[in-house]
C-alpha cells in the first residue's frame, strides 16, 4: 500500500484497516497476538510481520484501535464472551463498510477477532452483472421480479454474495415504499428514506433473559409497523415463519437470505424454520404457506478457483405436491448455471401462476420471454448460442 492514513489510534489496527482500503482485500482475521491474516482475492494470506508481542499488549490493541471503530449497543468487556458490531470508516475517498466479530474471554483464550469487509464496488444489479455474475436475461428477469413484488430467498453458502446482491436488488424498490429491516447485527443500509431498521438482541451468558429480543420477536414488530415490505438480513430460524405471514399478509416483494448450498436444501431448511414458529403445525400447512407465500429462490456462489461470483439458479416455488402429511414443495428450474462451461442454460419459462402475476403489475416479460429452453446464455454482452451448439444437452421443462 502506497501510503497510509491515519484511521485508527493503534498503529496494529491502523494497518489493518488500511489494508481494507484495498479492494482485493475482503476481510482482516487475528487469533492472537502474532497471528492476523487478510484474505486478499479469496485467499488467506498471514501478515507474519504483524506481532504485538505479548496477550496483554493484543488485548490493549483491540481496545484501543478496534473497538472505537464498532457501533454496538452493547458495552465492551474483555471477558464478556462476545463483542460484535457493524464497523465503518472513510479514509482517501473510500467508505469502508463491515461487520466485527470478537470472541472473548472465557469462552476464548485470547481474543479472536473477524472483520468482513462489505462490498461497495458492485452496487447495483447492473454491477454486478457486468462483472459476469449472470446473464442479461437473467438481470432483466431479477429487475422483473422485484418491480412484480415477487417474494424471493436468496440462497447461499458463506461468502457468495448474498447480502451485496440483496442490497442491490432493494435498489430497485420504489423510494416511497417503506420497508423494514431486520438483522442480528446492522449491515444493509438502503437509500430509502422510509426505512427502519430493527436488529436482535442476543442472549449471552450472565444476562438476563428478559433482555433478549430475538430476530422472530423483531420480525413480528413490523407486522405491526404498517411497512410495505420486510426485509430479513438472513433468517437461521424460526423468524422465517413471521416471514410468511407478512409476505402472505400484504408484504408481497418481501426479501430474505438463507445459507444453503444449493436450492433444495434452502427448500429443506424453509420448512424446518418455519416449523420452528409453528409446531404444531402439519408438514403439509406449512409446505402450503411457502409455496403460497415464495415465488423464487436465488442461488449465489463463489468459485474460489478463479475468485468467480455468480447467479448459479433462478428457481421458481410453484405448488406443493401429495395430499399426506409430508407434501413436498415443487419448483421449476428457469436458468441454471454450468461452472465448466460458464454459461447459463435457459430451462423453462414461469408458470402460467407467476406470468399472471407480472402482468397485473403491469410488467413487461418480452426481454425473458424471447428465447426457448435449452438456450445458452453467456455472462451479460457475450451473448447467447442454443445447447446444441456448444455440446450441452437441451433440457426442455
């Protein structure tokens, strides 16, 4: 790095939050007092140069260059098992945006502390497309879905870019729709000026817990809070069940993420969720309210071979199907992406349901509704072929 600023008081986490100036650098780790790593262009690389010499002298580090940095309603102490918060800084024209995580004393020897760096380069659906995340038909489809009010999971593992692509698709709703925002720990921050923002309030040991509110709690309060659409940062448990009622209750356009793999096992853990928050419910009537409440599922990934992000599935919920207990979820494959070939196969066009649901929103379809399955589809401006074409099967739904 070229020059460096003076961000923080402690030269240790001055360094550090240099280094997350660059862009190739996401996220700043330290499991002790000679042991902080970056991970630069997907890859793990330790600063061995960075040593504070002594436990004490980390921990007075942390303290006194880290933490001023960290908005947390929650006090600082050094053996208070948990500190997180979102942190954020400017320094030569950038505005660095992140989350902390810190594990203390005593569930933790020596502090170990996770700063993951939020993505302000690609900050719009057309960004994100133009780094080859997806197809231009895929990127009309997603702007389609959102100006239809389409309820939509994004699915994915740790680091697929799952939040950066749910704060660009919410670029797309309307500035006088109010929305409402609920997260463990504060990260999305949209440009509407009618959206409030709710986050938990975790239990850890020695509190109260009368103290604690958590997400479902929080995600209930905006039911209440006349919002248009809610806004989940990533649902892990039984909130997902308040998911559906506000999506099913007037909140259509609703958007959530997921950690999943792949999109049957975001289907999988749906269900479980939203048992969760109502056990006592059959499978059958809660595999009901999902497929009547969720229109799409998005899969993101990151191939860390060749530091690739991409839309790696657009599947549309449609039904359920079997009339016992276990009713299972159906979906439908629209686009579905091939890693070795890099390009997208055009699967199937939306069901009669969903094309019913675009025009009453007055949405226009014909940019997605050109081409037929088995079409290939090449990352945004490189163009289109048919399956047959590049020796890929033709898939017809």
């Amino acid at each position: 790095m070229a020059e460096t600023f003076h961000i923080s008081e402690d030269p240790a986490w001055n360094l550090c939050l240099n280094l997350l100036l660059d862009d190739s650098i996401s996220e700043v780790e330290s499991n002790g007092f000679n042991q902080f790593f970056v991970k630069r262009s997907g890859r793990r690389v330790h600063l061995n140069t960075l040593n504070l010499g002594s436990p004490e002298n980390y921990l007075r580090s942390i303290e006194q260059g880290l933490i001023p940095h960290i908005d947390s309603h929650i006090p600082f102490e050094s053996n208070g098992y948990i500190f997180e918060g979102p942190i954020r800084y400017s320094a030569n024209g950038k505005d660095i945006r992140g989350r902390c995580h810190i594990v203390l004393s005593p569930a933790a020897d020596t502090p170990q502390v996770t700063i993951a760096k939020k993505s302000t380069a690609l900050a719009t659906l057309d960004d994100i497309a133009e780094k080859g995340s997806m197809a231009g038909e895929m990127l009309e489809f997603v702007k389609a879905s959102i100006k239809a009010d389409l309820t939509t999971v994004l699915s994915g593992g740790t680091g697929a870019g799952k939040t950066t692509f749910l704060e660009a698709m919410c670029k797309h709703i309307p500035m006088e729709t109010r929305i409402g925002v609920a997260e463990d720990t504060p990260e999305l921050a949209l440009p509407h000026p009618n959206a409030t923002y709710l986050h938990s309030v975790p239990w850890r040991p020695g509190m109260d817990e009368r103290d604690i509110a958590s997400l479902s709690w929080v995600v209930a309060q905006f039911n209440r809070m006349r919002t248009d659409k809610l806004i989940i940062g990533e649902t892990r448990g039984k909130e997902f069940s308040d998911f559906l009622i506000a999506a099913n209750s007037g909140m259509e356009g609703s958007l959530t993420t997921i950690h999943a793999n792949e999109p049957t096992r975001a289907i999988d853990k749906m269900t479980n969720f939203a048992l969760k928050g109502a056990p006592n419910q059959p499978i059958r009537a809660v595999n009901t309210d999902i497929a009547t409440s969720v229109d799409l599922i998005f899969q993101l990934a990151y191939f860390k071979q060749d530091s690739r992000y991409r839309l790696t599935a657009i599947q549309e919920i449609t039904s359920t199907i079997g009339n016992t207990e276990a009713a299972a979820i159906t979906t439908q494959r629209l686009y579905t992406y091939k890693p070795d070939e890099d390009v997208w196969v055009k699967e199937g066009h939306p069901t009669d349901a969903l094309k019913a649901k675009f025009r009453m929103r007055g949405v226009d379809t014909t940019a997605f509704s050109r081409t037929e399955p088995g079409t290939v589809l090449y990352a945004m401006g490189k163009g289109e072929k048919t399956a047959a074409s590049v020796g890929l099967p033709v898939r017809r739904v």
